[in-house]
C-alpha cells in the first residue's frame, strides 16, 4: 500500500506563515516562495516580515532590501550582520513602525557612518530596543539616537574589540550622552567602554529606571567605591554584571560573530594590577592566540 503524504497546501494560513517564518527572510526569498502559488502568495503577506533576521553573513543584500519592501512599513524588530549604508537608509524609509533593531558587526561596514546613524535614528520615533556590536560612535550620534528615539528601553552597545584593553582611556563622552538624553533606559549593556565612575554616576543619575546594567570589559570602573556603592544601591539595579566577570568564547551575540574572542578573569586580573607596560603586553598571560588580542 503506498504511502500517503499530508497536502502541504491544505495547512491552515496561519501554519504555514509559522513554517515560513522559522525558514527565515533570505531562504524564503531564494527557494521557498517558489514551492508553489500558495506559498508564494503567503510571501507576499506584509504580516509575515515584521521580524527580519539575518544572523549569518549575507552578500545578497538585494534580497533583504527586498524583504524589508515586503513588510510595507510593518517592520518591527530587524537583525543585520554586517550593515551596509543602503541598507540602513531602506531601513529607515521602511521602518518607521520598527521597535528593535540590531546592527551587527558594525567595523567591517566601512560606508556605515555616525551621520547615517544619525539620519536613521531621526526615522523611527518608536523604537524601544537599539544593539550596535563593534560600532564607534560619536557622543552627538549618541545624543541624537537619544533625543530622536524617546520610547529607547534597551540599548546595547559594544566597542570595536580592539579598543577593549588598549591603553585604558578614559573617555565618559558615551556615558554622558546616554544620561542626557536617555532617562526611560530598563537595560543597558556597555562592554569594553572606556567609561570612568564619573560616567556611569551620571547614567545612574540620568536613567532612574534602569532595571540591568552590563559592564564586562569597562576596566576603568572602580565599582567598590564607596560613593559608586551607594549610587548603585539606591538605583536599585536587579542585575548588574561587572567589568571584570568572565566572557566566554562562545559570547557570539557580545562580540564581533565572525571572531573569536576570549578574556578570562585571571587576563583581566593582572592587566589591571599592571603599572608595567611590558606586563600589559606580556602575550605569557593569554589563555588564547596573541592574534585575539590588539594592542595599539
């Protein structure tokens, strides 16, 4: 008796639109829509591109111009590795209803720069959730991302790995920016920042609802002073990960995804107690390859 295979045609709309969904935006793109006319049709369905994930690298970017087209204005939570600027300016002609967005991988996007961040923040007024990974911002980029996004719950915000243990700079530009212009922070996440005690006082002052804060790698933060202690304790932070806790390896959504990057504690440890340049540069104290590592 020969074997009988369910219809995929006769699946319910809303089932299919789930499976299309898993499929992800470029698969669906490139092969799914042309299963058949009734997939196709579904593909066609602005509810199906609210959520636009591109989580591998990706030089097809027509194809995700394409998805974001689709969405006709719906788009709501995007995910790009590797942004490039067209992409970031159909973004935000397309996205003024977008509520996250996540730009990965920001370093190897030569033509992404702070004016079109600027331009692109201006555009979507309801965004609640912002993820720059390995972006250099400017502290009037920060400021306008603030002052143009109001509702901004979520920032995320990772300095280029190579700037994480070079020459401890202090530099509170981002910090002050953040609490001026960001006061309905719930979470923020600065890794390897140069931020002092000095900035994250005034982001604690800035921000009164900020329920977690992220510090890991930030090596200029004294968290056990006693004026510190006190800021943080009255804010009432529920989570706060601080600057010298583990990063692991696999951390692939902390850090640039296409690199492998290791700091273990005792790294860390002995970088800090360090007052002698050549123990800074000491290679010995890596667990790691020295290729990891940039000191500049």
């Amino acid at each position: 008796m020969a074997a009988v295979f369910p219809n995929w045609v006769d699946l319910p709309k809303e089932v299919t639109t789930k499976i299309l969904r898993k499929v992800g935006a470029v698969d669906v793109l490139k092969s799914a829509q042309f299963v058949c006319t009734h997939w196709y049709s579904i593909s066609l369905d602005p509810l199906l591109w609210r959520t636009i994930h591109v989580t591998h690298k990706s030089n097809n970017f027509d194809v995700i111009t394409t998805a974001i087209s689709r969405s006709c204005g719906q788009l709501e939570d995007i995910t790009i590795v590797y942004p490039i600027e067209s992409l970031l300016h159909h973004i935000a002609n397309s996205g003024s209803n977008l509520r996250h967005l996540r730009l990965q991988c920001c370093s190897r996007s030569l033509s992404i720069s702070n004016h079109e961040l600027k331009e692109c923040a201006k555009k979507l007024p309801l965004l609640e959730g912002l993820d720059l990974s390995n972006a250099g911002l400017s502290k009037d980029c920060v400021e306008t991302i603030g002052q143009s996004c109001p509702l901004l719950k979520d920032l995320k915000f990772i300095k280029k790995r190579k700037y994480i243990i070079k020459g401890f700079i202090e530099c509170d530009d981002d910090a002050f920016a953040i609490a001026k212009t960001m006061q309905n922070l719930r979470h923020l996440t600065l890794l390897g920042n140069w931020i002092t005690n000095a900035g994250l006082l005034s982001i604690l002052n800035g921000c009164p609802h900020l329920e977690s804060l992220d510090l890991r790698g930030c090596l200029n933060l004294n968290l056990q002073d006693t004026s510190l202690k006190k800021a943080c304790a009255a804010a009432q932070i529920k989570q706060l990960r601080p600057p010298h806790e583990y990063l692991a390896e696999s951390s692939d959504d902390e850090f640039d995804i296409s690199d492998s990057f290791t700091i273990n504690s005792f790294l860390l440890d002995a970088i800090v107690q360090a007052h002698d340049l050549d123990l800074r540069n000491s290679f010995d104290l890596m667990e790691s390859d020295p290729s990891d590592f940039f000191f500049e």
